[in-house]
C-alpha cells in the first residue's frame, strides 16, 4: 500500500489521488497511521452497497421462489401479472 503524509495530500493531491486510483493510500500524521484514501467504489463494496446477493434455490422459503419467478418474468410477458 502506498503511503503519503497529510503534508502531501495538500502538496500532492493529484499524485495522492492518482495513487489511490489504484488501491488504497495510507494518509500519515508524524509517522502514524491516520486515515486511508480509497475510491467510491471501493468504500462502496466494503459497506456492501450495489453488491448483489447470492441465493440458492434451494435455501428460499416456501413463496420465495415463486416470487423471484414472477419477478424475472414480468418482462418477458409485459409486467402483466396473472
């Protein structure tokens, strides 16, 4: 992990920046560890937003499945429900 002091986030804010396009950028304060520069996306996935959920068929609850059925299938007969 690439490593900046906060006197370079202010001198080198493009530089830091670019760094931490490319993973994420330790930010130090007199030697000391104090926060971490990341990119949207990579807060994004490690709060869990816009990550999408794994379900097996078989773990589904009884009326489940049949909801995940009409769900995918409204597109292909218009939205109509039967």
């Amino acid at each position: 992990m690439k490593t900046y002091t906060l006197t370079d986030l202010g001198n080198k804010s493009g530089e830091v920046t670019e760094a931490a396009f490319r993973g994420p950028v330790d930010i130090t304060s007199r030697g000391k560890r104090k926060f971490v520069l990341l990119t949207a996306e990579d807060y994004d996935r490690l709060k869990g937003r816009g990550v999408q959920r794994a379900v097996h068929a078989d773990d589904l609850l009884a009326g489940e499945a049949d909801d995940y059925v009409q769900g995918l299938s409204a597109p292909l007969d218009g939205g109509k429900d039967d």
